[in-house]
C-alpha cells in the first residue's frame, strides 16, 4: 500500500507539472504571437518610414535643385530690359525709354525723366541685393525724377543733383543743376555707378574684365565726364551709351 500511495503521489506530482508546464507553453505561445504581432508591426512602420523618408528625401533633392537654379536667376533682366542704339536714332533704350542728355524732336523730358528713374531705380535694385551703400551719394528714384544726394562728411549739408528737368523743389535743400543742366547730375550718376560696379567686382573679382568700359569716379570708357561741355550733345551722347552698356552687363551678369 505505501508504494501505491508513493506512485499516487508521483502521478499527482506530475500532473501538476505537466498542466504547470502547459500553462507555461499558452504564456509563451500568447508571447510569442504578440511579438510576432509587433515585430510585423514594426517592419509595417519600418516600410513606411521608408518609403515617408525616401519621399522626403526628393522633395529635399527638388528644393535643392530649386535654390540652385534661383541662385542664378537674374532677377533684374525681367525687371528691366537695356538695348543698345534703339529706335534707330542711337539712344539706348531702358524699358523702351530713351536715355538722353536732353530733349530733341519727339524726345521730351517726360521720357527722360521716367528713362533716368528707371535707371536709378535698376541702381538702387542691385545695390540693395549686393548690399552696397556708398558713403557720400544717395540715390531716390521714385519723384518727379531721379535724384542723386551727396551728403558728403555731414547729413546737415545735402546736395541735389536733378536726372532730368526737376519739377519738385524743396526749400531746406541745396539744388545745383538748373532744369537744363544734366552734366553734373550726369557725373554723379556715373559716380555711383562706379561705386557699385567697384563692389561688385569685389564680390566677385572673376567677372571684372567682363565689364564693357572701365570707370573711374569720373570717367567712363575713354570719356572725361569733367572735360564734356554742357552744349557737348555728340560727347555726353557717346558717354551715356557706355553707362547703358555697362547697366545692360549689370542686368545679365550679376545674380541678385
């Protein structure tokens, strides 16, 4: 009987074992379905994550290619178009405006006024997006005409130079050029030209041979702007056709 008893309590030993274990086997097997379950899971997330990134990665690729083109966009060209000799009577041409010393036959100081002002206006675009400033000239495009302001070592004292017949005169500043006087105003206009072509050739020393006639703060090309009479029609023509030139190479070289 006692070894009865022995193997009656082995068996009930074991059995409890066995339905142990089997409670152990549905934990592991209820586990292991749930790591499945999250592995698959993961793999989903990984796929998408994937697929998210390599999206990410053209939009990326296509922004990159944008800056790249816009970095050589040149802004200025749509803005404003030069030609050179226009309308067949040689005046270069400024969004089909003609840039003149002074009216002749159907050339009004209307057109020379808006000519100028476009031109200043091409000016103080370029400078603003190569960020020059010059120490002594302002330039104020949008009036009557255009202006250049010498301010010289002191903001007291300010002097106007008029780009064309000056309609707007103001009491508290000093005008120099009467309303037919241009070739002041012109030497002042090529003297900050000058200042800019000058920055930008700093900025980028490779394209200065580019640049159609050379500058000094008086000279353009083979032109002494201080030796140009003011009834020097043929002169002050000849040197104005350098300044448009050398606006025309701004508009189509210099990325703004």
């Amino acid at each position: 009987e006692i070894a009865c008893v022995d193997h009656e309590n082995e068996l009930k030993f074991l059995n409890g074992a066995i339905a142990s274990q089997m409670q152990r086997n549905a934990i592991l097997d209820q586990a292991e379905n749930t790591l499945s379950r999250d592995i698959n899971n993961i793999e989903i997330d990984a796929r998408d994550f994937e697929s998210v990134t390599h999206k990410l990665s053209s939009k990326c690729s296509e922004g990159q290619e944008e800056v790249a083109k816009l970095s050589h966009v040149q802004l200025q060209s749509s803005l404003f178009e030069l030609v050179l000799n226009g309308c067949g009577q040689n005046y270069p041409l400024i969004n089909e405006l003609r840039l003149a010393f002074r009216p002749k036959g159907s050339l009004t100081w209307d057109e020379i006024n808006a000519a100028w002002a476009h031109a200043a206006q091409l000016v103080m675009f370029v400078g603003g997006a190569v960020r020059f400033s010059s120490q002594d000239l302002r330039i104020v495009p949008l009036t009557s005409c255009a202006k250049i302001i010498e301010v010289g070592n002191s903001e007291r004292r300010k002097i106007v130079y008029s780009l064309g017949r000056d309609l707007d005169r103001s009491c508290n500043v000093e005008h120099v050029n009467e309303p037919t006087e241009m070739s002041i105003a012109l030497c002042a206009f090529n003297a900050l030209l000058h200042q800019l072509l000058c920055h930008i050739h700093k900025l980028c020393p490779g394209k200065s041979h580019e640049q159609p006639f050379t500058m000094s703060r008086h000279e353009i090309g083979t032109h002494n702007l201080l030796q140009l009479g003011e009834e020097d029609e043929v002169g002050w023509s000849a040197a104005i056709s350098c300044t448009a030139s050398n606006l025309q190479w701004i508009c189509n070289s210099v990325c703004c």
